[in-house]
C-alpha cells in the first residue's frame, strides 16, 4: 500500500524546536514533489548540530533501503522522491546515502530528489566496498586507493553533483593503511569533491591515526537503546577529538518501535533474520524474548511522555550529546513524521538518568549483524 500523496502546504516547518512544531509535523499532511522554498537559517539554532566543522539537521534520514526494503518490497520510485522532498519540508537537511545502497540506485534516487534544493543539504555517500562495475555484486572490502577515486566519481556522476558534504570510509580495509585512505581523500578534498570526511565501524586505534593523518568530522556507527557497545570505545574517542557521532538503525531495524514480537518472522534475506539477537527458541524464549525488556521500557516511558516508542528511543539518543545525530532510515511518510516527532520528548537530568539506569540493568542477548558483517565491525587497519 502506498502513502497518500497529497501537497505539504506553502511553508516549511523546522525541525526539533518545541513541542508544538514537532507535534504538528507528526500531524501534517502527505507529500509533495514540487520544489520547496528555502528555509531561513539561523546560527546554530536547536534543530542544527555540528560534526566537527560540518553544520546539519539534528535528525537525518538515512536512504539505504529506498530501492529495496529489508522485507524485499520495491519501493515505488517517486514515492522514495516525495518522502525524501517531504523530509526536506519539515526541516531535515542531512541525508546519508553509498554506493553499496541499491547498489548505485539509492544515490540516483537521493539526488533526484534533492536537486531543487541542493544547495541548503547536507549528503553523504561511502566508498569502501569492491563491487563488480557492470552487475553492482559484492565482491570484498577494499579501500584500494584506484577504488576509492572510482567510487567517488561514480557516486558523484548518479547523485548528479560535484561534491559531497561528508565522505565515510564505509568499512576499513585491513590491507590497506588508513594513513593511504587520508592520502586519497585528501586529494579529493582538494579538488572539492568532498568537504569533510569520515569513518564508519573503525577500530579506535584506526580512528585516532585517521583522525592524526586528515582530521575527521563524523565516525558512523550503529547505535541505540538496543546496542551501546561504541560508548565504551569510539564515543570517548570522538568527544576528546572534537569530531560527531553518527548513529545507525537507531531504532535497531525497527526492533524499538514495537513493530517486532515474538511472532513475527522475517524473509530469509531479510537482515534482520541473519542476527541472532532476533533469535528465539520456539518455546517464547532466546534472544529475543529477554530483549523485548528493551522495547517494554521505550513503551513504559511512550506511555509517561505520551509518545511513541520510537520517538523515546530517538530522544534518548539525542539526550546523549549535541554531537550525535541520529540518522533513522523509512520507506513510509508516517514513520517519517514520527521520528521526526522525537524533537517533542524531552527529558529533565533525573528522568535520563532513570533511563539509562533502567537500560543499564538490562542484558541485552546475540550479535547485531552475521558474522561476516561483524568481521568488518570495529575493524584496525594495517600499520603503514
């Protein structure tokens, strides 16, 4: 079933300042695939956060699943067009994308629709895998310094632009020194290909020799109420070097919004399928029976805030720092506007930290990717 499609109205709405404006995003209409009217910018007003030297919306929308969901659906083209226009409408201006995401299709899509308002967002895309240039297959990780120079020119021509504000090194290589990768995209930089650039699941060491060889903006990473494991060892990393913090599947794959119960189960190529925190054991048990104590607390306090759970999930995170910007990804216009309403829940200092502590004392079971994925994760590249 697709999304109403239906004129937003002629003013845009910021994003994450107050009750009110968020609570009338949640509420507002459809979409709309006209061209949008600039929104008058401020200093740094509540809805911008800085990543490093790169100024963007608090909230972004990330765009990996507008060709091909998790759940193998095809999003229809111009609807992805429209959600991405309409996120755009209610003050999102930070959009991340790669070249692995389609493969290729998802920047094609991302940079049709923000054509008519290039010059006021903020896009990402990633190099770091090696695929087959005819078919898009996967082949391997590399970070080869002739693949890197063909991914760029390659996202640049399907974005349909000359530049990217933030490029990630998608995974790290661990054949290739991370001191080379800074070489290369320091060339693009100079060329203006990219403004600032970025890691994504770096090992720490990786992290501070990159950051050493080309200061870096942002270190993408997953998390969420679901999985901490980078406030151990990036996140102290990032706040002492001065750089942001990108978290991904901030909503776990949906996990947070209590979509997902012990019933539900996924298509054999569906991600989520592959992670054994999704496990259960036939019985009402496993994995995630006793992560499911993760969702009823995001619905405990949806109920105190009179919110949703996936708005308490995403205020969480934005509670932990004005350098984390979360980047939640939706094929459909009312989780759009959900997420968006996060910027309605706040929280006083005694109420996150009841928070954290409540997530504090619960032990989260199974791995958040397959082991091939996990192999990449928190991967050090090789010394120079």
């Amino acid at each position: 079933m697709t999304d109403d499609i239906t004129p937003t109205g002629p003013s845009r709405r910021g994003l994450l300042t107050g009750a009110a404006v968020a609570t009338a995003a949640v509420a507002a209409g459809g979409l709309s695939l006209a061209p949008t009217r600039a929104r008058a910018q401020s200093s740094l007003p509540a809805d911008r956060r800085m990543l490093g030297g790169l100024e963007v919306s608090a909230l972004g929308l990330g765009v990996q699943n507008q060709h091909r969901t998790f759940t193998t659906l095809v999003p229809d083209r111009n609807d992805m067009i429209a959600l991405i226009r309409t996120a755009y409408d209610e003050g999102v201006t930070f959009f991340d994308c790669a070249e692995v995401y389609g493969p290729y299709l998802c920047e094609e899509i991302l940079g049709e629709a923000v054509a008519p308002f290039r010059d006021e967002v903020q896009i990402t895309t990633k190099f770091g895998f090696d695929l087959d240039p005819d078919t898009g297959a996967f082949v391997g990780v590399t970070s080869r310094p002739e693949r890197i120079r063909a991914a760029v020119e390659g996202s640049l021509q399907r974005l349909g632009m000359d530049h990217v504000e933030l490029l990630y090194q998608h995974r790290v290589d661990p054949e290739v020194p991370i001191e080379e990768v800074a070489g290369v995209v320091q060339d693009l930089m100079d060329e203006g290909k990219a403004l600032h650039w970025g890691l994504s699941e770096c090992g720490p060491q990786t992290l501070r020799r990159a950051h050493a060889a080309l200061p870096l903006a942002a270190v993408q990473s997953e998390y969420s109420m679901l999985y901490r494991g980078r406030e151990a060892d990036i996140l102290p990393i990032t706040r002492e070097l001065g750089m942001g913090f990108v978290p991904f599947a901030p909503l776990a794959y949906g996990f947070l919004t209590g979509a997902i119960d012990m019933a539900t189960t996924f298509a054999p190529s569906d991600f989520r399928a592959l992670t054994s925190r999704m496990d259960t054991d036939g019985e009402g048990g496993g994995p995630r029976a006793a992560n499911m104590a993760v969702v009823d607390l995001a619905r405990e306090w949806a109920g105190r805030k009179e919110a949703e759970p996936e708005q308490v999930a995403l205020a969480w995170l934005m509670a932990q720092g004005d350098d984390v910007v979360p980047i939640p990804g939706t094929t459909n216009v009312t989780h759009l506007r959900d997420n968006i309403g996060a910027a309605a829940v706040t929280f006083t200092g005694d109420e996150l930290a009841e928070l954290t502590a409540a997530l504090d004392a619960i032990e989260v079971q199974g791995e958040r990717a397959p082991a091939a994925v996990q192999a990449w994760n928190g991967a050090e590249a090789p010394e120079a």
